[in-house]
C-alpha cells in the first residue's frame, strides 16, 4: 500500500481542487509558495492525483474514477460477460442495448472524472518546478503525473475518440472554447508520454515497500503497448512487450486466485493496480456484489457467454452437448479459472452453500426481485474468510497483470505475422494456461488464423471481470457482433419456473435450459464511440 494514506485526502482536496471537468470555473486559492517549498508536500499532492474522486468506505452507485471498483469491474456490465441486476434501467446496459445517448450520466462520469484529473496533473506539472529536491526527484515525480495524465487521455481516446487535448490550466473562458482534437493527435502524445514517462519512472522490482502501488517503467510500458495494440500498430507493440518481459522483474503467479486477494497484493503479477485498505480506504465492493445470503445487492451478475467460453479441462471447447458437462454441477470437469471467477446454484461461498434455485424458496431465488438475474455471481477479487464491513473491504483492484502482457505481446506477434512457433506459445499463452493452479493443456495451434480464436478466449477467460473485455470487443470491431442478441443466465435442468424469452405472445423454451435475461442491440453505424456529454457540448459548442 501506499505510505502516504489515503487519509490525507480531505487536504489534497483543499489543494487540488477544481469543480469542472476542463477546469471551466477558478482553481481554489492557496498559498503556492508555501505549499512548493518541498518533496514531502509534492508527494502528498500526487497521492491525492493517484485517488481522483473515488469513493471510499462507501457504495460507488456511479463511476468515479476508470480504476475503481464502479468505473472498471462495471464496465463488464456493457459486454457479454456481465449483466447489472437493475437491467435496462442501468445506465451500463444503455451503453450497448441500443439506446446510448449523450445524456447517459455514465459516460458523463467518465468524461468529467477524466478531466478532473488532468487538471489536478497539469497544476502539479506547473508547480512541481518550484520545490527544492534533487533533479532525479523532480523527474521521477513528474513521470509519474504524466503517466497519470496519459492514461486518461487513454480512455478518452478509446472511447470518446476526438477529445480536447489539455496540458496546462485553463481559465473558465479558455475552458468553454476549448476545440477537440483528433484521436490520431491524442494517440501520438500518448506515445510521447508513455515512452519518455517510462524513461524516469523506476522498474518493478526497485519500488520500495513505501511505493508499491505507484506507477513504475513496466506500468507506462504497458500502457504504451495497449496504445499501439488499439492502433494496430502490432511490430512497435511486440518490441514493447518485449521490453517489460526481458526485465524479469514480473512472473506469473503459480496460485490464480490469491492475486486478487489481500493476503497476495503485492505478487509480481500485478504490475498496476488500484489500492484499497480494509477499514481505512476500503472498497464497497462486496455490499455491490456478494448474494443476500452474505448481505450483498447481487448488482455484479455474470451472462453465460462467459460461464460457457471456458474449456473442459481436456482443452476442448465447452459445449452442452458434451459427455463432460454435468448439468447439476457446472464447474466439473472445467477450467478452474471459471470457479475462481464465479459462482453458482450449489456452490460454496463463504461456507455456505449459494441457492438460487428458481423453484426454490431461498430468498437468493433468482429474478425474484434485488437479487441474481442470471444464477452467476462474481467470486473473484473476494477472500472469503473476510467477514469486516461489506463497505470496507481491504482488496486491491489490478489495472494491469503480467498474464496481459504476455497474452498481448502473443497478439502483437501473430498480427504482424510472424511465424508463430511451439517456443512463442510456451513463453506467453501456456504461461498463463500453465500456472500451477490452473494446469490446462498448452496450446499447440500455429496457424495465425485459428489461433487467433483461441487467443482472444484466452484473452476472455484469464482477464475476465477485470474491466477489459469491452476495450477488446471495440478494438478488435467485432461488438456490434458479440454484442448484439439475447443475454442469458444460468441452465437449470428440469426447473418448472422458468423466465422464457416471449415473442409474439409465445415463449421461446431455451434448448439448454437457460434463464433468458434481456437483449443487447450494439449499433455498428454510432456506438464504437461514445458521444461528448450533452452538458459540454451545451456550454461549448466547439465539442459538438
């Protein structure tokens, strides 16, 4: 965890604060020349950047920040591996069901939270010049704004596309004319930013135990290589990769589950991630997502695209028709990353067994209500041996992971043709497969075009409810595909209450005995970019 707690947030916010996502209104007055007089104070302003607006000790019911619980593990909720329980009242679901307009107060979060935070690394960026420290300090401080700064014009990029490119402070009349920029222009000084950041920034394994959670030379690497990956720009994004993994300094960790644990934060596996600290900066995130039986809202549901996108334990593909499914207990015979990930009818969580059984009375009873519209719940992330306040969980948040890397820099090799061999699959692919805990079969396919499938499943299952998934369905141009159609829940055998998909007064009786949910309806010609909120676009004309 950071050393500088998070307790020190009420201060920064004194300091830092600007109430307009392009600084539209006056920075709030203090002394600078007092404050600029050290080190110490620098590192207390760049913590405050590092937090933004997220919430801590308290539900987030909308996304305040890309890397908390609500801005990232939410945004599952937009593809076909999640599903909010509140369905298509959520401002998630309008995201990709075919209603997405520049109203939605989500996008608007994202849009607001991203410039709030540019501001805070612009100001830092104009003062950190004023304190006496040695030069090295002053650079390694500054690398660690730009990055910060960087990756928000990342998301920007990828979602909204042409955005105003902001490197210094705005008055309230610059502000309200500011013009957009291309996304090509964004995407160059990403480049910029991630490489010379990277240059200053230390290496993984030379973070001090008061630093782990700040950004180091393989964090922005990584950044950079998404960068290039979006852009298709696939040799650059290799020679990237292959920088992070030829420093040594990050492994894959032989236990899957324990890296999203307390107990395995610090694992070298996890590059970047967002910190959280039981009962004094916690996550809310267990009160969102654990079923009614352990006091949770059941809002974090999983769609059966993913429950059904894990192999068998052989290495074939699932299938329902296979001798190797058991319909009464869907974990046997599967890839234990799907139990790690979720659960469901019969399981175990917590201790106890999870019922929601649709004939049942268990008031996990799915669709009845506030609670499971699909039968799968998230277990990831959780320990369940934890029984503190549901509010105030300690659990970290990984922004980037090793198992990324590797999978990537296998991408950014096949997309730029290069031969694919047995060695290639061995040092990424069959790392992650092949971790301790895990133990699929390794991948033996060559050939780029077949592999290709399996790389982007593997890409699904290993990252999966990690705020991911909706970036690769964009950039690969295939979600006005995956998400477009009907959205189902779990299978129940012989269940005699069923919610059936209904068309034109007749009930569609699913052939694998699934819970049909809802639909998504993706449209290919607007939803690959987000629209600029309307309320920016009403003060400044020039973002219309």
């Amino acid at each position: 965890m950071m050393q500088i707690k998070y307790i020190l947030l009420g201060l920064l916010t004194t300091l830092l604060l600007s109430t307009c996502s392009l600084d539209r209104n006056p920075l709030v007055e203090f002394a600078e020349d007092e404050f600029w007089t050290s080190d110490d104070n620098a590192l207390l302003a760049l913590t405050g950047i590092y937090n933004g607006n997220i919430l801590f000790n308290s539900p987030e019911y909308s996304p305040t920040d890309w890397w908390s619980y609500g801005g990232l593990i939410f945004l599952e909720f937009v593809t076909d591996n999640g599903y909010d329980r509140r369905g298509s009242n959520s401002n998630f679901h309008k995201i990709s069901d075919g209603t997405l307009l520049p109203n939605n107060p989500y996008i608007n979060q994202y849009w607001s939270n991203s410039y709030f935070k540019i501001s805070r690394c612009n100001r830092f960026l104009e003062g950190i010049d004023k304190i006496s420290a040695k030069p090295e300090v002053i650079d390694k401080l500054k690398a660690e704004a730009r990055f910060i700064r960087a990756t928000q014009y990342f998301y920007l990029s990828q979602f909204f596309h042409d955005v105003p490119l902001v490197v210094n402070t705005l008055t309230r009349e610059e502000a309200n004319v500011v013009t957009k920029n291309t996304q090509k222009e964004i995407v160059d000084f990403l480049i910029v930013e991630f490489t010379e950041a990277a240059k200053f920034l230390p290496r993984f394994k030379d973070l001090s135990s008061t630093e782990i959670g700040r950004a180091s030379k393989q964090a922005s690497l990584a950044f950079l290589g998404r960068t290039l990956l979006a852009e298709e720009s696939y040799a650059e994004a290799a020679k990237v990769y292959e920088e992070i993994i030829s420093y040594g300094d990050n492994a894959i960790d032989a236990d899957y589950q324990s890296i999203f644990h307390p107990s395995n934060e610090s694992s070298s596996e996890n590059i970047f991630s967002m910190q959280y600290m039981q009962d004094m900066a916690g996550s809310a995130m267990p009160q969102h997502a654990y079923n009614l039986k352990n006091g949770g809202w059941c809002l974090i549901n999983i769609a059966s695209g993913l429950f059904e996108s894990y192999q068998f334990k052989d290495g074939t593909p699932f299938s329902y028709e296979s001798e190797l499914y058991n319909p009464k207990k869907l974990g046997e015979n599967r890839d234990p990353r799907l139990d790690y990930t979720m659960y469901y009818n019969s399981s175990i969580f917590k201790g106890t067994a999870y019922n929601c059984d649709p004939d049942g009375t268990s008031p996990d009873r799915i669709g009845s209500g506030q609670t499971t519209q699909t039968g799968f719940l998230m277990r990831k992330y959780f320990d369940e041996s934890f029984n503190g306040n549901v509010n105030s969980y300690g659990g970290n948040i990984p922004i980037i992971r090793y198992a990324e890397v590797l999978l990537s820099y296998l991408e950014a090799q096949l997309e730029a043709g290069k031969a694919i061999t047995p060695e290639l699959l061995d040092q990424t692919i069959n790392k992650v497969r092949g971790r301790l805990s895990v133990n699929m079969p390794p991948i033996t396919e060559t050939n780029s075009d077949k592999l290709r499938d399996i790389l982007r499943n593997e890409r699904r299952v290993e990252l999966a409810m990690e705020g991911i998934r909706y970036w690769d369905l964009l950039r690969w141009k295939i979600a006005h595909k995956n998400l477009s159609g009907d959205i189902y829940g779990a299978p129940f055998l012989d269940a005699k209450r069923m919610n059936y998909k209904k068309e034109d007064g007749r009930e569609i009786v699913d052939p694998h005995s699934r819970w049909y949910v809802n639909k998504r309806a993706f449209r290919k010609e607007q939803d690959y970019k987000w629209p600029i909120p309307q309320s920016e676009q009403d003060i400044n004309p020039n973002l219309r």
